[in-house]
C-alpha cells in the first residue's frame, strides 16, 4: 500500500508507455497494444490543453506548438482525402499512421514539461525511471534481433534499436554523483549501440561520448580528477578490446566500416537525389511553399526520406523546414542562455539531448519518431528553463 501511495501520474504513464513498447515481448500485438497506444496520445493530449491554458514562455514550447499544429492539418488531411501510397515492395502505410507518429512523438513533451512543473517528475524519479527505460530498450532489442535474424537467416544485422540507447546516454549525466556508475552505465549504452551495427546510432553515441568524457573531467575537483583517470582508461581499455574483437570476428561489422569508408548509403544517395530532382523541378509556388502533403516522399521516391529535412521539404515545403529550424533553434538556444542557471552536469545533458536529436534529423527519421527517453527530457528541461532550477528534497540524489 505504501509504494501504492507513492506512484504518481507521471510513475502511471511511463508505466503505460512501457506496457505498450513491450508488445511481442510480453503479449502478442494486437487489441492490448492499440487501446494503450490511445491512452497514452489522449491521457497526453489532455495535459498538453492544460499547459496550453498558460503563458507560453519557452521558446521551445511555441515552435512546438506550431510544429504539432501543422502535423495535425496534413495528418487530418491525408486521412480525410489522402490517395492509397504504395511503399517500393508493395506495402501501404495506414492513412492515420502520419498523425499518430507526429502525436507520440511530440505531444509527450507538453506532459512532461507539466508534470515537471507540478513536482511529479522530479530528478530522483529520473534516476528511478532510467533503469525502467534501460531494461524496456534491451528487451526490445532482442526482440527486434530475433526477429530480424529469423527473417534475413543471418547472424548478423543491422538494428535500429540502437538508436533507443543513443538517446539514454543524457540520463548518465542525472548520475554526476556516483562516477563509478556513470561509467558502467555509459559502457553498457555503448555495448549495445555497437552491437546495433547501425551507423549513425555508432556516430552519435561516440561522439556523446567523447562529450561526457571531456566534460566530466574537466569540470571536476583535482582530487577526483585521478579517479576519473582512473575510470576513463579502464573505459577506453575495455572499450578498444571490445572494438578489436569485433573487426577480428565480426565480417558485417568490417563490412559496414568498409561500406562507409566507400560512401556507401544504402541507396540513401538515390532517395535523396529523387526528392531534390523533384523539388528543383517544381514550378507550382503552393507546392514549394507548403510541400506536397504527408507522405509525399511515398509517391515521389517510393519510400520516405530517411532524412527529416528532405522529408519535411517534400511533404510540408519551406514553410514546414523553417518551423522545423525554429523548433530546434529553440532548443539550441534555450540551452546556451541557461549556462549559467543549470547545474553543470544538467547543462551538458542538456546539449547532448540536443546533439543527438539533431543529429539523428539528419541521418535519421527524427522528429515524428522521438522515443519517450528524448520527450521527457525535454519536457523536464523546458520547464526549468523557465524557472529557477532547484535542487528540491524530491530532487535531490539519493
């Protein structure tokens, strides 16, 4: 009864959420996993009205508004007049899936930046809530590689997964005060990003890194400066053997190396150059300015563009890229002003979480598929960059 007590609404959501990540790891996908997937956009949608009902003065939260505001009227569109789009293999997506994407994807935010501000999501929760995410990304990593491998007959292959533990390399920095933690849970978080065999998860996640290993030493005391000598070389040892073993054992691993040492994209050169053809061929000034509608780069390419910018460029115009730009401007920006405001660790999770959406905006599919481990931080930070961040009781580390 008395943990029963101690669960909030935000404990409830991430409890929900994970329920639902978990399908075909803990029951088979199905009735379940629609009705949570519709719990979680409407129990968020409703704290995103509530925070609505005030001043908005995060920067953040006014280009997030806009962005939202234009997924909904294309998602809305395309279900309501949108023709059949044919994936290249001959798979249709579902005409509502734009909409839910953009709305699992973004309207999070706005519940976290509320629950921040009412004192349920706290930095000891995040702690707590670190653990929850971690073992909920390793599940489903062997989930998705068993059935990769049962689909491909290979050992071996390429997991986007990994993209899930780029983004829970912030949390390290929630740890400043328990190093020896960092560095196992930063190392494990690499483990599986290089297992993942995904090439831009491998990139962010090292160059996350190397951020945290300069930060960390550098904004230290001299006497644990030699621990953390210590730590990194006992990292960097572990982490080379491991790097070692993989190029002696691993020929997909070498191939990937090889392939883009050799430029190669994965056909990404022929999708890119199809959409920028088409954008340069385009005469139709509604069309340059608001795009093509949602899921354009479908009928133009035969697949989406695997880049969030051309794929905004197409489906929204420049219209929807500018407010894309001031989206992350806003984050950017709202970061580097509160240098000073934040604890130093927090300011350098901060502008990692930014590195890595960024990043993954332009090697990825980013904005319409951010994971709740990217939302909740930038709902937690949004708030505190507009309040004075204080470490309360409930804040504190234990």
């Amino acid at each position: 009864m008395n943990i029963l007590k101690r669960i909030n609404r935000c404990d409830l959501f991430i409890l929900i959420w994970a329920l639902y990540y978990l399908q075909g790891v803990l029951y088979s996908p199905g009735i379940i996993n629609r009705i949570l997937q519709l719990i979680i956009i409407i129990w968020a949608f409703i704290e995103c009205l509530n925070v609505l009902h005030t001043k908005l003065r995060s920067p953040i939260l006014k280009s997030l508004l806009f962005l939202l505001s234009m997924y909904i009227i294309y998602g809305s569109w395309i279900i309501l007049f949108g023709d059949n789009i044919t994936l290249k293999g001959g798979r249709a997506p579902s005409d509502y899936i734009y909409l839910q994407n953009s709305l699992n994807s973004l309207l999070p935010i706005f519940l976290f930046y509320r629950y921040t501000k009412l004192n349920l999501l706290t930095h000891r929760r995040i702690i707590t809530y670190t653990y929850i995410f971690v073992l909920v990304a390793v599940l489903s990593f062997y989930k998705l590689q068993n059935n990769l491998i049962l689909m491909t007959g290979r050992d071996e292959i390429t997991n986007n997964i990994g993209y899930l533990f780029v983004s829970l390399i912030p949390f390290v920095y929630f740890f400043y005060k328990r190093s020896i933690t960092q560095y196992i849970l930063l190392g494990f978080l690499l483990l599986f990003i290089f297992m993942s065999m995904k090439r831009g998860a491998i990139l962010i996640g090292t160059l996350s890194t190397i951020i945290f290993l300069y930060t960390n030493f550098k904004n230290t005391n001299l006497k644990k400066k030699f621990v953390l000598i210590l730590l990194t070389s006992f990292f960097l040892i572990i982490g080379v053997n491991y790097l070692k073993k993989m190029l002696e054992t691993s020929d997909y691993f070498v191939s990937r190396i090889e392939d883009t040492m050799e430029g190669n994209t994965s056909n990404r050169d022929i999708l890119y150059g199809r959409l920028i053809d088409a954008f340069n061929e385009e005469t139709n000034i509604l069309n340059i300015l608001f795009g093509h509608g949602a899921n354009a780069t479908i009928g133009i390419a035969g697949n989406y563009a695997h880049q969030d910018w051309l794929e905004t460029l197409t489906n929204n115009g420049i219209i929807g890229c500018l407010i894309l730009f001031m989206f992350y401007a806003g984050i950017f920006t709202t970061a580097i002003k509160q240098r000073n405001k934040f604890q130093t660790s927090m300011f350098y999770s901060f502008i990692t979480l930014f590195l890595i959406v960024f990043s993954k905006s332009i090697f990825s599919m980013s904005i319409q598929d951010m994971c709740i481990y990217e939302t909740l931080l930038l709902g937690y930070f949004t708030y505190w960059s507009t309040h004075e961040y204080k470490l309360t009781t409930n804040n504190n580390i234990p």
